[in-house]
C-alpha cells in the first residue's frame, strides 16, 4: 500500500519532507498539499503531481488523503493535529506538538479518549546514528551511572519572529526529548542562566541563553542555546557518569589542508546535519501508518513532557523552577526503536 500523505505548510521543512516522501523514502506519495501561500502552495504541489487545497482543514478531510503531515508554524500545531484525530487519521506534527502544555495535554486527551496513538512528534534525533551509540554505550553501562550531560545547540542566525521564549518552546525541545530518551529519566527542575547578549542578536532577544536542568535521578545538565552564533549550525552533547564519559560525534565531514591550514567544514542547518535521521523517522512513520499499527517514534506524550513551559518561567523569573507534570496516562506505556520506551 503507498501512504498517500497531506502537507499542512510548505516551509523550509515542508518542502524539505516533501522531497524526502517523494524521492528519498519507499510506500509514500503527497497528494495534498497546503500553505498560507496560495500560489507557493500550487507550485510546491504541482512540482509532486500533488493537488493544493485552501486550507489545512480542507487537507484533514481529503478522501485522498490517508495520513497528514504537519509542518506549519508551532502556533498552528495543536488545532491541525487535534482535527486530525477527530478525523481519526494518523498525524506527523513537527515539533513542537503544541506551544504550551496545556494544548499539549489537550492532544493527549483526545488521542487518549479515541484509543488508539495516531500522533508522532518530530524529533528526529532519536533516529539519529550518533545519538543511537550514544545510548547504546550508557545502558550497556560502558560510562557507569550517568551524573552530568554538557549540551550545545547553536544556531548561526534565526529570524526576527523568533522570541526569547522559543529558545525554549521551539529550539530545547530537541534536547529535553534526546536526554530524557538517552538518560530513561525525567526533568524535575529547571534554571536559566542568561549571559552577556551577542552583539549580532536581535534587539528583543536574550541570546546565549544556559539552561540547567535536573533529572529525577539527580543528573544536572547544562545546556547552551546560542541561536546567533554566526558560524555554524553546531549540536553538542557529552554525557559524563561514573567511570568514563561519551561523546557524540560530529558529522563526518573532510578535513581538508591547504593554504598552510588545516580545515574542517562547518554543516550550516539541520537539513545538512540530521538527513539521514528525517529519512529513518519518515520511513518507520510511513511503514507504521501503511500497517495501520502505532507509530514507533515520539509521542503526544513526548511532545508534552518535552515542553518548555517551565524553562519560560524559568528566564522571565530568573529562578529555579520545578517541572510539574502530569502522571503520564497507561496508554503511553511502552514503545519501540524511536524511543517512546519511557
Ligand atoms: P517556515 O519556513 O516558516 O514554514 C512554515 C510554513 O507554514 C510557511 O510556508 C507558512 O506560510 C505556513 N503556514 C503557517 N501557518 C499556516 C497555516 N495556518 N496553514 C497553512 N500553512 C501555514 O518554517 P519551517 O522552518 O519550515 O518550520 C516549520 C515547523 O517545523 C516549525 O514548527 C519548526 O519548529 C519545525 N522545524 C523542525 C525542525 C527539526 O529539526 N525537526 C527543523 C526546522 C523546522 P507563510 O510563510 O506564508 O506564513
């Protein structure tokens, strides 16, 4: 069966999963596309044999629709994945799920409420090789008890509409989904730290941003969001324990010596620096979704846990803030190789 696949938002993102669903990965077609770009929305479609629809509603309720893709701005997620539910198909909503945890736990309750997982989330580093060793050698117990985590997420510049609030709802959500899969634990508390502001940030945003975070099990991590930082798009992550530490590895990249140097390329954007980890996340979706059984990768619940409603409160207080989440509902027991197993 080929998944035929709907697309809320023609983006960066969206086009990029378009190309994937077209010609990269097997048993998917896009057969709908839509964006607030009318025009766009017709070029994009047309370049796929797609047909563009007015509005994302019109996409949901598609007959030649059977799986829906959403790739719109945040702030439009949780109104596309919820129609989506009540349409009772399937739904791949780029992170993040919701803008906050109160439309996050609305999406677990309407999936929960139609008993069966029809959402995964978009974050695509559970699928990524790197990540994948790094948790393979921390549950082997190669490092012993893990007790710290060093991150980085740099970005070389983002645009005018991004606030100092999306370093958290928007940019750490990577991170807080990766460790709480990587360390099998739980962020209870959260500080940020906010150092001098880059020179080339925006005016209204505080930039570099350190965020530290505790697990139920005692591991403090640090994490630096940078989102200007000029030079490349730069994802870092050491897990230090109690008898060695573990790395992840950059992308193999050339080093090349010329001039009287020597040098290492920079990858400039996730497209450059996660494909193959998008490519793993949508065939495991498609697949799941042509066998009618629930997707593997993250969940509704995920997306709620991975929220950064306290990491906000955090950087407007200037306090240390404690994550109250909700007891995570039976139905989100379990999981498989992207990594819902919690
Ligand atoms: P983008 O380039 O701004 O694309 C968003 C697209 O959605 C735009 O074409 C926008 O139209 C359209 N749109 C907005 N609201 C819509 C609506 N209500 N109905 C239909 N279309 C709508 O942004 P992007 O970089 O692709 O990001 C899109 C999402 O993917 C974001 O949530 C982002 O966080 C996520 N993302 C994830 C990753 C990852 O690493 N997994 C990487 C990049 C982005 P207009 O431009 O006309 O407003």
């Amino acid at each position: 069966m080929t998944v035929r696949i709907g697309v809320i938002g023609a983006g960066w993102i969206g086009q990029d999963h378009i190309r994937r669903l077209t010609h990269v990965i097997t048993g998917a077609e896009v057969t709908a596309v839509t964006d607030l770009d009318a025009a766009h929305a017709a070029e994009v479609a047309t370049g796929v044999g797609a047909r563009a629809l007015p509005t994302g509603q019109d996409v949901i309720a598609a007959p030649d629709v059977d799986a829906v893709l959403v790739t719109s701005w945040g702030p439009t997620h949780a109104e596309y994945v919820l129609a989506t539910i009540a349409a009772g198909k399937p739904v791949f909503c780029e992170k993040p799920l919701a803008t906050s945890a109160e439309d996050c736990l609305r999406i677990v309750e309407a999936e929960t409420a139609y008993g069966r997982r029809l959402v995964q989330v978009g974050f695509m580093r559970r699928y990524d090789a790197g990540y994948r060793a790094m948790k393979q050698v921390i549950d082997a117990g190669e490092i012993g008890v893990p007790l710290m985590v060093h991150c980085a997420h740099r970005n070389p510049t983002v645009p005018a509409s991004y606030t100092s609030a999306m370093a958290a709802q928007d940019t750490a959500v990577h991170e807080i989904d990766v460790l709480r899969w990587l360390l099998d634990d739980e962020i209870v508390s959260v500080q940020v730290v906010t150092p001098r502001r880059t020179s080339k940030r925006l005016e209204h945003l505080q930039d570099p941003q350190i965020m530290l975070f505790e697990t139920a099990n005692g591991v403090r991590i640090d994490l630096e969001v940078f989102v200007n930082c000029q030079y490349g798009y730069d994802i870092q992550c050491e897990t230090v324990g109690e008898s060695g530490l573990v790395r992840l590895p950059d992308p193999a990249s050339p080093s090349v010596r010329s001039a009287g140097r020597a040098d290492t390329a920079v990858v400039q954007d996730w497209r450059e620096r996660f494909p193959a980890a998008f490519d793993a996340e949508f065939q495991e979706w498609t697949a799941s979704v042509a066998a009618a059984t629930a997707p593997t990768g993250p969940s509704a619940w995920d997306g709620y846990a991975a929220i950064g409603d306290a990491t906000v409160q955090a950087l407007e207080s200037g306090r240390i803030v404690g994550v109250a989440m909700k007891d995570r509902p039976a139905f989100y027991a379990g999981g498989t190789a992207g990594g819902t197993a919690r």
